[in-house]
C-alpha cells in the first residue's frame, strides 16, 4: 500500500474512476464563493439554492465566514459536490471575502452568490452551455427577479451582449453580482480579483464589470435565474456617505466615463443623491451642477437638490423607486 493510499489520498487511476461514477463528471469545473457575516439561516437557503441545480459537472461551495465563526450548516450534497468553510483571511468586507474564497477556489469556474440571494433552477446549467457556446466570453451572467417581501420584480439586461460603452452608459442593474460567473485564470490573471480598495466595498461588482468589458465580451443569460432579497437586510442599506465615497473612487479610477457626458453625468449625479441623503446639502448641489452640465436630464440630480432643500426625503424616493422594483 502506497503512502496516498495509506492517507486515503485518492491516486490518479482512483480520480479517474470516480469522474465517472453513474456518469456523474466528478471533476470541480465549478467553485460557487458564497461571502457570509452572521447570517445563518439566509446563508443556509443560498447554499442549498446551488446544491439543488440538476447538473451533471462536479463542484464546490466555499463559504467564506467574514469576522465570524466557521459554522457550516448540515445540508444533503449531491455527488460530485463539496461544501466547505474558510476565514475571510483578507481585508474585512465583501471584496476581501470574495478574494479569499477565489484563492482558495479549485474550480476552472468561478460563481458569485451573496448570503441573502439565492439560484434559481437550471440557472448552472445555463452558464456552463453559454461559456460553451461563446469560449472568449470573460463573464457570463443572467437577469434575476428581485423579491421585497410583498411582491417580486423581474429585471431583464438590455442585450445579451454587453460593451464596455454600455456598462459606461449604465450600469445593467438587472446583471446582479449573485448571478456572475467568471473564468478563474482570468480573475488571477489579466483581469485581476476584487478591487479590496473600494469604500466599504461598494461598487465591487461594477468595477470588476467595467473592468471585464474592457477587456472583452461580458455574455448575458437574459432569463432570471436568480432571486435577489431587498427586505433592508442589506450591509449596505442606507450607507450614504460610503456610497457617495465609493462613486467618486470609481470615476478617479476609471477615467473612460469623461468620454461620455451622459455617462459621467450620471454617476455625478448618483455621488449628488448620496451626498443629500448623507445631509450633505452644500455638496450635494455642488455634484448636482456637474451632473446636469453634464446630462440635463438627470433626475437624481434633480431629486438630490430637493432633497438638499429638505423638501422631500431620501426615505421616500427610495421607498417608492423599490416598489417599482428598482434602486438609486
């Protein structure tokens, strides 16, 4: 007996068999990061969400436990499939969590899931076919249905084929962080991990689109596959000065939003809303003038000056903006 043996380490003939036991591929073509802090029950359902797809590759989910205890729920895996639990061994935050678990990722993939969202049926399957049918793709996500607690909004993407123009030009809501999956050489390569220097890491999942995008195709399942929780229990709910400081890291690190005034005025006017909402009245005007110079027809704008004035809250429009099933 071999010493792989004697530690019941698989040898190669052993993990060639097992590839094909009941015409299960047993390799790990996907790792699935799922970023978690202290919510276990939300947690548990997004794990089980990806356990439950009907698919014939093998895979993982890591969740990375981000400055709380390592406590992997009890859960049925399916054959082919791990589960494990790691530190967030970065800096503190989504983006130090989702690195952690890219390093310690063994899949030719790599899917994001927040703890609060969950995938919807056939939603893996999906990608794996799209990746198949378009192999320079460095991205490849889906739409999703947001779900308040009272009613669910389904949120479709423009074009199954995004630029990097249209990711300037909008920011493609209805493409959410939990549905991406991504080429793992890419994210330790060219096109690099999640950028940990963003404010509170706000704005993570659009940077790292820009980003793709400017280096090549971002390819878009246009069902929804996702269902994306907005109850408020968001880390990021009502964080308003993070948001407005995360904006403007954005637009210093990519400079390509000044080659399109719309574009630029409208992230101007997103840093103006934020700012008011932060009761920053004097700035908030200040980025209002740029973004309406900029765009004239920028209702955030608009809405931070009144905001600014007091004349209406930022309660409010964010109130009935997510009744519509959309965000600021």
């Amino acid at each position: 007996m071999g010493p792989a043996e004697h530690l019941g380490i698989p040898t190669t003939s052993d993990v060639s068999r097992m590839r094909h036991i009941r015409g299960v591929r047993m390799l790990r073509e996907v790792s699935v990061v799922v970023p978690t802090h202290n919510r276990p029950e939300l947690m548990k359902l997004a794990v089980e969400s990806v356990l439950a797809q009907k698919t014939s590759v093998g895979g993982e989910v890591i969740i990375v436990f981000d400055a709380c205890p390592i406590e992997v729920p009890e859960l049925e895996i399916p054959e082919g499939w791990i589960v494990r639990g790691i530190a967030n061994s970065r800096s503190r935050g989504l983006a130090g969590a989702r690195n952690s678990g890219i390093d310690a990722a063994e899949g030719r993939l790599v899917a994001f899931l927040d703890d609060d969202d969950e995938w919807l049926s056939g939603k893996l399957d999906a990608q794996l076919r799209r990746f198949e049918e378009k192999p320079e793709a460095i991205v490849v996500g889906t739409a999703m249905i947001i779900d308040d607690g009272e009613s669910t909004h389904v949120r479709l993407v423009p074009d199954e084929e995004l630029s990097h123009e249209a990711f300037l030009r909008n920011r493609n809501p209805g493409l959410h962080s939990s549905s991406l999956m991504f080429r793992r050489e890419l994210l330790l390569g060219e096109l690099g991990l999640i950028d940990e220097d963003l404010p509170r890491s706000y704005g993570e999942d659009y940077d790292i689109l820009l980003r793709a995008s400017s280096l090549g195709l971002v390819s878009v399942v246009n069902e929804p596959l996702v269902r994306v929780l907005w109850k408020g229990q968001s880390y990021y709910f009502g964080q308003w000065a993070s948001y407005a400081e995360a904006l403007q890291y954005l637009l210093r690190k990519h400079p390509d939003f000044a080659s399109i005034p719309a574009a630029l005025g409208r992230i101007e006017a997103q840093v103006a809303f934020a700012l008011a909402a932060s009761g920053d009245a004097r700035g908030a005007r200040a980025w209002a003038r740029k973004a309406l110079r900029h765009n004239p027809k920028q209702v955030k704008a608009m809405l931070a000056v009144a905001i600014s004035w007091k004349l209406v809250t930022p309660q409010t429009i964010t109130k009935i903006v997510q009744k519509l099933g959309r965000g600021i």
